[in-house]
C-alpha cells in the first residue's frame, strides 16, 4: 500500500517546474500576459511539449507516452505552480480522452497519432453541455455544426477545435473551415487563452461512440477538473509558499509580521485547508485510472473542494501581503486570478455540486 | 499509487470477516458509561464489556503488539491489520475494543518508560478493562500551558505527599488509578520540575467533583487532593522528567480524537435523515440549498478521509514525507465534524434543537448532542488556536511568539 506519487511522478513534476523556474519566471509571465512575449510564449510551449506534455495520455501505440491521469495530475500542480503559460487541460488532457473513449478505430488512428506527432492541437469546448452561459447554443445535424460557443478553451492557434452539444455528442472541426468566427475573450487570468466560437454550417466530424453516448464527454470533463483542481492546488501552494516567505522578511513593530499570531494562524489555516487537498486530488486521478463507478464523484468532490479551499487561499495570502499583495510588483495577484478561472472553467463549484448530488440519485 | 493492501493481508480480512458474521448483534450487559457509548443492535447474545475485550485480546484484534507476558496478544505491531480489523468492525457495526486514557496512553507509555514491575502489574489489567484510568493533566491555571501547573508532590519518608487540583478529568468517577503530573522539583526550571505519578484513586485525602459541561451528560471532573500519599516507587521516569513522559503519550491522544471513517458514517446518517426529513412537506434533500451545503461537507469528509490514507501510508512507507498532512487532523478532524453535527441541526430547525428525552427527537439527539460535544473536543487535547501555532511553528517553519519575561 502507498498513497502518494511515485519517485518517476515526483522526477517529472520537478522537470516541469525547473523548466517553468528557468524559462517562465514572473517578468517573463508579465511580458506575457501584457502581450509582448508572444515568441517566448511559443518557446516555453514548445519546451514542455519537448518534455513530453503533450501525449502523455496517448498510448504508446498511437506514439504517445501512455501514462495516467494521475501522472497528469502531478504535472499540473506544477504547472499551476510555475503559472505555466501554454494550453493543457484541453489540448493534452481532454481532447485525447475524448477521441480515446469516444472515436471509432479510424478516427482514433488519425488524430491521436496526428496530436503525438504534434502535428494537429485541439482546443475544446464543452461549456454548452455542462451549462450554457448567454444563450450560448450547439447544433449538429448531418456533420454539419451551427451555433456558439463560449469559453473554448486552449483554442487560440489550435488547428482544431472540439465541440458537443447539450446531448454530449461531441466533433471536431478545422479552426480555419470557413463559416467559423473566432472571438478573444479577455478573462482576468491571462496565462491561458479563451475563446468565443461562432459556427454556420461547418464540417464536423462527430466522434462515432458520441451520439450514443456520453461516456466519452463525462470522461474528458471528470479529467479536465481534475486536472484544474490539481492545477489550483500548485498555485495554492506557491501562494502559501509566498505569504510564508514574506511574513518571515516583512518587520512592523520591530518584529517579522510572521512571529504575530494573527499572521501565523492565518497561514496554518491555508495550509490546514490546502494539505488534505493533495491527497484528495491524487485520490480522484487514481479512482479515475482505476476504479470508475467512484470516479464521477471524486472528481466533482476534488474540483469544487479545490475551488473553495483556493479561493480562500487567494484571498488570506494576499492579505499576509498586506498592501504589496495588492500591487502588480509583487504578482501575487496571477495566482489569485489562476485560481479564479480555475473556479469557473468546467463547472462553478455550486454546478458542480449539483451535479455530484444527482450522481447519487439525490 | 497503490490502494490494496496485498495479498498477505487477503486471508486475514477474511478471518476478521468471519469473525464479525460470528459476533454480529452482540450486546454488552455492562455497556460503558461513557458519552461516547453506542448502542449496537442486539441479536439476543449477550456479553459482559471485559469478557468481549478478552477474546479481541486473544484473537490478537486488540493490544496487538503488547508481549504476551503483560497481557497482550504478543504478535508485530501492524498498521495495515489494524485498519482491516478497524474497518470491518465499523462494516458489521460490531462493537470495536475498548480504548480510553489507559489503554490508549497509559500503556504505550509503560511499554516505552516503565520498570519492568510497573508493565506488569498494571498492564494486563488494564487492557482486561479491569483497572480504568483517568488523566491528571490539566489545572485550573495551566491548560494550553500546561507546564505551569502548580499541583505539588514532596516527597516524605518514602512517599509522594500530593497536593493540589486538576481539572477536565474525563471517566474520574468510573477510574481506579490516575496517571498525574505533579510538580516535584520547584526550584528546577519551569518544564524540568514535573514528575508522572501513578495514584490509586481511593487513597484517602483524593475527592472527585463532577464538572458539569455544557452536554448535561457525565463526563468531566474535578479532581482534589489533600496530602493524598502514594508510595516512591509510583513514577513513571526519574523525578523532573515528567513532561517528557507526558509527551510521549500526548502524541497518541491527538492522533484518536478523529476518525474519518467515523465521520464519513455521520454524513451517510445524515443523508438518510435528509431523505426522511421535510419541511412543508418537501424533503430535505430535494431542497437546493441543503443540497449544496450537504455535498461541501461530503467533498471535504472525502478529502480528509484521503489524507487520513497518506498518513497511514508514511507509516508504512519509511521516508515518505507528509508531516503537515499528519500535523493537521486534529484541528481539521474536530472543526470539520463540529460543522457537520452544526449543519444537520440547522436543516432540522426547530427539531434540531429537541434533546434528552423530548418527544419528537430525531437520532436519539445526537445531532444536538454531538454538535456541542465536539466544540469540547475542539478545546480540549490543545485548543484549535494551539494547533495552529504547531501548525505555523513545526509545519511552516514560522518564528515562536516572543517570550514574555519570567516565563
């Protein structure tokens, strides 16, 4: 019996955030995140995918590193950590989940090995199935796709996107088929890209297994906020990391604002609230990889907790900050605003919530 | 990542499974007066409290790793085993061996500390329920710093002569020994003046007071001693190292206030109450918000019952590091249970409220009862806000609160 990540887990997330430490420190996310390190933005990109980022669910057999959602689930604690500036949950995660459970042989031929030669990147949309914000709307009939969809996610650049509509049938379509427009949403956390799709009549293909199931589209989400939650729980961390850091530095009153109780019970309580989360979220990949009929839960479970204990998390570190927290030198506010998109990217915790209620015939 | 136990452990929870269908339905003629004390269904078989602790002893379900030659089963202390022979007694709701300050505490702390005369005339009838303990810690003026306490022990031709109060002794009135500590070396600085004394509870000059708490039902005590004389020979350690035992056995207290399991049974009792309960004759459970503050606390049991499985593991698993993982549970464990019991009253309102032998109670009261029980909890075995200084101290490497002169 062991309850934790494995030594290779460890080995890789420790790749990642010294990749991140090197390559992505906090002037290169401001550059960013304000638009002007677009090539550096590319570079990083192509760095992690170097490292393996980008099939790490594909099987072998497709050309992918065919590991588990709990290998992921490492990686993007660092990435949440590191503030990684690249596309993942949707691209890496969920789009390969979603052909691997839902395409026929063909399809699952042509794009996992396609995605694992990165020769094609996909970015998903699948807010219209989990609840759709605006009048958002989704159509498919004869492999034609109509609507809108909001909050795609990991789409800017992609070559394809991922669509489903309210059934959880989902397809896939050329970015630059015509009859599509694309919109740049702006959400606070500007590390990740969002997107507005509009469609007329466009060319899907819809993912055989889909139209009569939704196994593949409750896979891809159960995947995606886990990984989201694990991506909260890194940012999490760096944020106690941070407020810890600093309370032992900071002097008012001739002493560390850390030696005050007042400061010291505020980070014991994040890290109180933060601790079981680790556990909880490893707890979800592994149901997820192995056993299914608790996995729909744990992930409900592991991302509306995450959400709540982050939020808090982002609220009590800034303030150990004081009113450095609340400036953009000390940065602490990308966590705050990672977390924040985090919270609502697949379900808000209260959505969410519902949904895991219904799960047990509530 | 790996959640089975083995195949080595196989057969043994089958054999512990057998013997919970053997056992299942009994009842105690005796049950303990304690609290916590549940009622467990009766099949009609009978038993007496001390009878059934025997043959856990024999089976090796309980007292495992104690040696044989003080009463134990005499087998290797095995952590996956217990949580087997845990888990299927709470499955078959078959009434788990009995614990309490001295077989909690006192006996690991004999084991570890005591002269060879001591481990074996105390032990045996100690994990037998024949000899029941009692905690002489905290004083009227010494609970979170409990170093301070001023109870006195001289010693005089041969005995301790013992003077003094304690306070928050839970199951005083039932105990026959107390495990005490006593300040026996006042001139010696602060933590270095404590000695751990072993007092028969009818030594003459020793009187119990029931402290009545906020639950109504018996629980703490006042214990006072006046020239209350017990023999030299009953230390545990040298004189002045006292704290130090003391220590060793805080450290197994802290780590049984909380049950994750225990309370994860509490949220599935509270969906089935849900589920009966309505308001304007709708259920419980159909009504969004009840719902949504329901599955919060599912999802937050759920993650403490997984950290509770990381501890265990870095048990197991030498080198494995979850320190803060280990540092929080009592804090989160009885803040987390308190919201659970304060949530199930507030979705019954007024009915929530009932208690003792009102008509129209739900549970027996538990609710309302166990709501206040675990504010006690929460206080009691270091406060939350001591936890959290542990926490920020031990865990996050914070500085100490400057010290105030003279202390």
């Amino acid at each position: 019996m062991y309850f934790g990540l494995s030594e290779d887990q460890k080995f890789f997330q420790e790749n990642v955030s010294k990749f991140l430490e090197d390559q992505s420190n906090l002037d290169v996310i401001r550059k960013i995140t304000e638009g002007e390190a677009n090539e550096i933005q590319q570079e990083i990109h192509d760095g992690l995918v170097n490292l393996g980022l980008g099939s790490l669910l594909i099987p072998e057999q497709y050309g992918g590193l065919g590991l588990d959602l709990l290998f992921a689930t490492a990686v993007s604690q660092s990435l949440g950590e590191g503030l990684g500036p690249i596309p993942f949950a949707g691209s890496y995660i969920m789009a390969p989940l979603a052909i691997m459970h839902g395409g026929n042989q063909e399809q699952k031929n042509n794009y996992l090995t396609k995605m694992s030669e990165n020769s094609m990147r996909i970015g998903v949309g699948f807010s219209e199935y989990i609840g759709a914000r605006d009048n958002a709307n989704i159509s498919i009939n004869d492999n034609k796709i109509s609507g809108r969809a909001l909050f795609v996610i990991d789409a800017k650049d992609a070559s394809h996107l991922m669509l489903s509509d309210k059934n959880g049938m989902i397809g896939i379509v050329e970015s630059s088929s015509s009859g599509i427009e694309i919109t740049e949403l702006v959400a606070v956390d500007k590390t990740r890209n969002f997107l507005e799709v509009q469609l007329k009549d466009v060319d899907i293909d819809i993912l055989e297994l889909t139209s009569t199931s939704k196994e593949a589209i409750d896979k891809s989400i159960d995947a995606g906020r886990i990984i989201l939650a694990a991506d909260s729980l890194g940012a999490s961390q760096a944020l106690i990391d941070k407020a810890v850091e600093y309370s032992k530095e900071r002097k008012q009153f001739n002493r560390v604002i850390g030696s005050f109780q007042a400061v010291k019970h505020m980070c014991a309580e994040m890290a109180a609230d933060l601790e079981p989360c680790y556990a909880l979220v490893w707890h979800a990949a592994h149901c997820f990889d192995n056993s299914p009929d608790e996995s729909r839960l744990m992930a409900c479970h592991a991302k509306s907790h995450v959400s709540e204990v982050s939020k808090t998390i982002g609220k009590k570190a800034t303030e150990v900050h004081g009113g450095m927290g609340f400036t953009d030198l000390m940065g602490v506010h990308y966590w705050f605003k990672r977390i924040g998109v985090n919270r609502q990217t697949l379900g808000a915790p209260e959505v969410i919530r519902e949904e895991a209620a219904r799960i047990q015939n509530f | 990542m790996d959640l089975n136990y083995g195949s080595q452990y196989e057969d043994f929870k089958i054999e512990v499974q057998d013997f919970c269908k053997e056992w299942h339905g009994i009842n105690f003629s005796d049950a303990a007066k304690t609290p916590m004390s549940q009622n467990f269904e009766s099949n009609g078989k009978t038993i007496k409290r001390s009878e059934w602790q025997s043959i856990l002893i024999e089976k090796g379900y309980t007292a495992r790793s104690v040696p044989k030659e003080y009463g134990g089963y005499g087998g290797e202390s095995d952590i996956i085993k217990n949580r087997i022979i845990a888990t299927e007694f709470s499955n078959a709701k078959i009434p788990s061996a009995m614990g309490g300050q001295g077989i909690d505490m006192l006996v690991p702390t004999l084991l570890e500390l005591g002269t060879e005369e001591q481990k074996k005339q105390y032990i045996k009838p100690t994990l037998r329920g024949e000899m029941i303990w009692c905690q002489g810690y905290s004083e009227p003026n010494a609970g979170s710093d409990l170093a301070s306490l001023q109870t006195k022990g001289e010693l005089i031709d041969g005995n301790w002569v013992i003077n003094g109060q304690k306070i928050w002794t839970s199951t005083a009135q039932f105990s026959q020994m107390m495990f005490c500590l006593v300040r026996t070396e006042p001139d010696a600085q602060k933590h270095a003046g404590i000695s751990y004394i072993l007092i028969p509870m009818d030594t003459p000059g020793l009187e119990i007071r029931p402290l009545v708490d906020m639950t109504l039902k018996p629980g703490f005590n006042e214990v006072f001693f006046t020239d209350v004389t017990v023999p030299e020979s009953n230390i545990i350690g040298k004189r002045g190292e006292g704290w130090a035992v003391a220590n060793a056995t805080l450290g197994h207290e802290r780590g049984a206030l909380t049950d994750p399991n225990a309370t994860m049974n509490r949220v599935n009792s509270l969906i089935n109450r849900m589920k009966k309960e309505t308001i304007d004759g709708k259920r419980l459970i159909d009504i969004p918000v009840y719902r949504d503050k329901l599955i919060a606390i599912q999802a937050k049991v759920t993650a403490f019952q997984s950290n509770s499985l990381r501890v265990l593991s870095s048990k197991i698993n030498k080198g494995q590091d979850t320190k803060i993982a280990g540092m929080i549970q009592k804090l989160v464990g009885t803040e987390l249970r308190h919201e659970l019991e304060g949530f199930a009253v507030d979705i019954m309102g007024e009915l929530g409220t009932l208690y003792e032998d009102s008509p129209n109670l739900r549970d027996g009261g538990s609710w309302q009862f166990l709501y206040m029980y675990y504010l006690g909890l929460i206080i009691g075995g270091g406060t939350s806000q001591i936890q959290k200084n542990i926490i920020s101290e031990r865990g996050l490497g914070m500085p100490r609160e400057p010290k105030v002169q003279g202390n």
